[in-house]
C-alpha cells in the first residue's frame, strides 16, 4: 500500500468515537477521506462495515464505486476483492451496502454485528430512519460515521448531531480550503460559482452553510424576506382583533388550519393546527376549547360536498358546534393553484408569523420546503409538488384569497339576528299585525 495522504482535518477519522460527524461544502475531500480511511482500517483488522444512504434503489446509487477507485489508487488491490454488491477483503472484512428507507425494524437486524456505519450524504436521513437505525448498532465499540453538507438546520439529521449533539461524538468542520489536493478544475468551478450566483447559494454549496429554504422553494424569496424583515418573530394572539381560521381539508391526508388575525394590512399567523386521520368535530372541539376573539371559518369548496354516507360535510359539522363559518358562496374561492400562489407572494410580503406560538415552527418547515415537481428528462420545474407540506402551503394559499374579508368586525348578518325583534307601530291603531 502507497502511503496514504489525507487532509489534516480528517486525522480524528483514527480515533475510536461512537459518533464522527464530517460537514462542510464541496471540494473538502469529505467522502474521499472517509473511504480511505475505512478502508486502511479495514485492512489492518476485520471488519463489518455497512455503507448506507437515505435511498438506494441500485448499487450505482451507493459508494461501491468510490471504494472501488480508492482500493486502486491505494495500491489496495491485492487485499480487496470488488465484488458486484459487496466488498470483501482478505482478512474477512466486509463492505455492505444498503438505503435506509427500505430497512425496516426485522429487516436491519441482519446488521447487528455491525462493527462501523457510514451514511452518506445524511443530510437526507429521515428521522424515522435514524430511529431504526441507530439502536439496531449496538456492538461494543461500534461507531456510525456520517458525511454531510447540512441543508437546512431544521432537517433531522442536524437537529440530531448538530444542535443536539449526543455524547462522545467528533464533529469535522471541513470545505475546499482545507483541501491541499484541491485541483485546478475544482478551483476554477468554485470561482466561477461564487462570481455567478447569490451570496447565499455560494455560502452553501462551497462553505457548507445551511440554506434559509429548501432549493427550489416555491415561496423561497418571501420566507428569506420574512427572516430578514423580523416578520418571523413573537407576535402573540391580541384579543381585540379577531382569529379566523383558514382551512386546508384531509383526514387520511393532513388537515391544515391556520389561526390567522388581521391588523390593518398585516396578516397574523398566531397559531396553526395540523394532522391526519382525525374528524372535523374534533377538530371543532379542539378549537372552541381556545376561547379566543372568533371571526369566521373559511373553508374551501369541498368542505361542503354532501356524503352520503353520513348525509353532512364539513360545512355542516362545524355549524353544529357553534362555529361561525362562512358559507359556500363566501367561502374560499375555487381558483388555479398558480393564481393563488401569485396571489399569497403578495400576501407573504405582510404576513408575520407568531415565532414560538402553537405549530408555527410547523408552519415556517412547510413554507420552507414547498416545492415544484421536476421533470426527469428536462429538469425543469413543473406544477407543486404534493406532499407533506403542500397541505400547509394550500392553507397559506387559501388564507390569501380570502385575505380582503378578513376584518374585526362581526356580519352585520349575524348582528341583525341578535338584536331585539320589535313589532312595527302605527300612531292610531297600535302594533302593525
């Protein structure tokens, strides 16, 4: 074996830790140092070492071909054996290669005798993944190493390693300059891209700074612009304006609902309400035990398709709970979805969000990540994409066409109702019949 040269910086890769986290941007020889390392261990003693990524649909997906290159380019070749889906050294180690979202509490078993975990690009790992994951590598002294370049600090993996860093675990903070095997290619692509692009998109791809919104975001400049203004920040829920409630449907899909309070021209997320698989009488319970300033529900148009199994909706529902919806003439209207997102661009431009206040963070997570399908042949972004956050984002949208009804004041409607019912008078004959 050729002597093997690595940056400075990856010299803890050596010494025994439960957890080695390597983070930073491109071009700080991450993946590079962590397969040289793994495989210079792997080569003094045996070792069962399985290479994980959150989704591995083929080997192609995995590391198999870094380990591959490095075994050459160590002069590693006659103590390794490339195998299609594994690797095997001589003395009995072993590479394994797998993607975590197809592992399953049965099937990570097989992984027990695990001796070294490396996941690969783990900004991506859920935390469900992480769950089965972590407890599954329990032999003594066994270590899970991730490389990572963070992508936004509410992602699990950093909320995890980074802001909640668990005990006997050594964080490498690496990028290009740390490099001194960084080629002339890699340098002059860096400084075309910082020469090229935002400050922002730059400090994230060579620095390793984590980005305010998910790439490609569809309300990315809005939320950049509510960070940067102080408009998500404390703003708690003030009794003399009124809460009305925008809703987004579900029940086996999420249920989204945002408490929103309207001063002058600025829109007030106090609070916002979101799950599955729960009804929309408890919903209407969970809401009317708030005892706030009601306005209106508003709700959209298939809140008020009748079922025939229960012969109600929505609509109806919450009306037998008190609650003061708007009607389905004045409810949300039905419009394109691209016409609401111009429409809540606008909006997001007055909207403060209430930092700290019931599922605001929630809300904030899914403004951050709303994003757009892209098309696998042109890579071009087509219509948004439906997912986990694209219930908040329809409720964002709704609250935006409806945002000039929102006011203080009750439905001179509903006011006339309340008042007195008096019976008309004529001067010479009494009470008009």
């Amino acid at each position: 074996m050729s002597k093997a040269q690595f940056p400075a910086k990856l010299a803890p890769l050596f010494t025994p830790s439960r957890y080695k986290v390597v983070k930073g941007g491109r071009g700080g020889a991450k993946s590079w140092g962590v397969a040289r390392a793994l495989l210079i261990k792997g080569a003094k003693q045996r070792l069962r070492i399985l290479c994980c990524r959150e989704v591995q649909k083929s080997i192609k997906d995995s590391v198999h071909k870094l380990l591959k290159d490095q075994i050459e380019l160590l002069g590693l070749g006659a103590q390794y054996d490339v195998l299609r889906d594994e690797i095997r050294g001589k003395n009995g180690t072993e590479f394994l290669f797998a993607g975590l979202s197809d592992l399953t509490a049965e099937s990570i078993k097989s992984f027990e005798s695990i001796d070294i975990v490396w996941v690969e690009e783990a900004q991506s790992v859920s935390n469900n993944s992480w769950v089965i994951l972590i407890p599954t590598i329990r032999k003594a002294g066994s270590e899970i190493w991730l490389t990572m370049n963070i992508i936004l600090v509410t992602d699990a993996t950093y909320v995890r390693f980074i802001e909640n860093t668990p005990p006997n675990t050594i964080i490498i903070g690496i990028n290009w300059r740390d490099n001194p095997w960084l080629s002339k290619e890699l340098e002059d692509e860096r400084l075309h891209c910082k020469a090229t692009e935002s400050e922002e998109e730059y400090n994230h791809i060579w620095e390793g700074h984590p980005r305010i919104t998910l790439a490609g975001a569809i309300y990315a400049r809005e939320v950049a612009a509510m960070i940067r203004e102080g408009r998500y920040a404390p703003c708690p829920y003030d009794p003399r304006l009124k809460v009305h409630t925008i809703w987004d449907m579900g029940f086996g899909d999420a249920m989204a609902i945002g408490l929103v309070q309207k001063a002058r021209s600025e829109v007030r997320y106090i609070a916002y309400l979101e799950g599955s698989y729960k009804k929309t009488d408890e919903w209407a319970v969970e809401l009317n035990a708030m005892k706030l300033n009601w306005g209106y529900d508003y709700l959209p148009f298939d809140a008020f398709s009748h079922d025939r199994r229960s012969g109600s909706n929505d609509y109806k529902i919450l009306k037998s709970f008190g609650r003061k919806v708007k009607p389905e003439g004045e409810a949300v209207p039905k419009a394109a979805p691209e016409f609401g997102i111009r429409v809540a661009r606008g909006m997001l431009a007055r909207t403060v969000l209430n930092k700290g206040g019931q599922g605001i963070d929630r809300l904030m997570e899914v403004l951050k990540r709303y994003k757009r399908v892209i098309h696998k042949q042109t890579n071009e972004p087509g219509k948004p994409l439906h997912d986990e956050f694209s219930h908040g984002a329809d409720m964002v949208r709704h609250t935006a066409m409806v945002e000039s009804k929102l006011t203080n004041e009750d439905d001179w409607r509903e006011s006339a109702q309340r008042l007195p019912q008096f019976r008309p008078i004529d001067s010479s004959m009494g009470a008009l019949g």
